[in-house]
C-alpha cells in the first residue's frame, strides 16, 4: 500500500470523514450538480469516478477490502481533509462547487459531523 498510514488509522479516518451513507451518495452522484464539478477528462470527473468508488467501498465488510480499497480510501480521506482545510467559500455554501465536489467524495460539509 502506498501510504504510511496503518488500516486501523485509516479505517477510523474513512468513517469519520465519508459522512454520507451509500444510498444518499448514489442518488447525489445523479444530480447535474455533481456533474458540474471536478475535472473530466474522459466524460466523468474523478470526483464523480471516486463516488461511485466510496459507495462500493462503503458495502463492502472490512475484511473483504481488498489492497486497492484500502488504498482508495487513504486517497478519499486525503482529498476531504485537504479540501475541508480550505475552509471553503464565505457566502453561499450550500450551492458551492467546493460543497459538491466534497460531496462527489462521500463528505458533506454541512453535516453535523462535517469538516471540522
């Protein structure tokens, strides 16, 4: 695995950060607002790509995650604490590019438990 960090503290991030439950996260990744953001190069954004990701991940037990989960899920808690350490726009969060692409990510901002 390509991080220093070990499964347990990488586990404990991912269910901290991933706020969002599966089912909210696929009928997100629906909306035309989820396609507005992230870069796309190849007709779906990464974030968007990563979604789709997080949900599988998401229904999948702990000891079935495969090497390539684990390290997904260390790129998925990165990005959140990166973007949540932006702080985001002053005014209008609700409808930011910033809250959707954390969205696309399994992390809502304005949850209770969001960044923080």
């Amino acid at each position: 695995m390509a991080t220093s960090k070990s499964r347990d503290a990488i586990w404990q991030e991912w269910r901290e950060r991933v706020n969002m439950a599966p089912a909210d996260l696929e009928s997100w990744l629906e909306t035309d607002e989820s396609r507005s953001v992230g870069d796309n190069n190849s007709g779906e954004s990464t974030g968007h790509a990563s979604g789709r990701r997080i949900v599988e991940i998401k229904r999948t037990n702990k000891d079935e995650l495969t090497d390539s989960h684990w390290e997904h899920m260390a790129t998925v808690v990165g990005y959140i604490n990166r973007h949540c350490a932006q702080g985001g726009p002053k005014t209008d969060v609700e409808t930011s590019a910033w809250r959707y692409s954390l969205m696309n990510w399994g992390h809502d901002p304005l949850k209770s438990d969001g960044c923080r």
